[in-house]
C-alpha cells in the first residue's frame, strides 16, 4: 500500500532528491477544498508506488517551504522532477487530472 510522505522544512529538500518525481501537495486543515482533493492524493500514493513519490506539506506549520515557491491559494499541487518544477496545479481538480500530470513525468 502506498503511502503519502508527510513533509517539513526540514526534509522538504532531501525528498527532491529523489530520482522519481515528487508531487507535493500544500495543504492546511482548514481549507476546504484541500479535504476534497486529500483522498486523490491517498488514491495517487497507491496508483504511482514505486514510480513516483506523493507528498503532503502543511502550509500552516512549515513557512519556509510554502513561501519559497509563492504558495499563496491552497490546495497547490506542484509536481517536481530532477529537483526542478515541472507542473503545478492550483485548486481542487478531479483525480484524473493530477494523474495525467504525473504520468507524463513517469514516462
């Protein structure tokens, strides 16, 4: 079973270094639409195991991260390949969505 990373300042960077792609998801447990997209991001831990690494960070208690890549509306989801931003989604999208954008960084 998959599993979503759950980030912080701290291991934020050594995460990047993986020779997968990382999809980062910004979130806080007061938005609303970050709850909706939450169990997505669950389904794409399972779907992309061993493919690709799917991570959470709390915007709330890691400020360092969230304001070095202007995380200013939340949900955002950014994808990361070779350490470097490759794709980026604002908003609540369906799951559909955030698969293509991780299948084309899988290829």
């Amino acid at each position: 079973m998959g599993k979503t990373l759950e980030l912080t300042d701290a291991t934020f960077d050594e995460t990047l270094k993986s020779d997968k792609p990382v999809l980062v998801d910004f979130w806080a447990e007061w938005c609303g639409p970050c709850k909706m997209i939450g169990p997505l991001v669950e389904e794409l831990a399972n779907d992309y195991e061993g493919k690709a690494v799917i991570a959470k960070l709390n915007v709330d208690e890691n400020p360092q991260i969230t304001a070095r890549f202007g995380v200013r509306s939340i949900p955002t989801l950014l994808v990361f390949k070779n350490g470097q931003i490759v794709d980026k989604q604002v908003g609540a999208v369906p799951k559909s969505v955030l698969a293509g954008k991780l299948q084309a960084q899988v290829a």
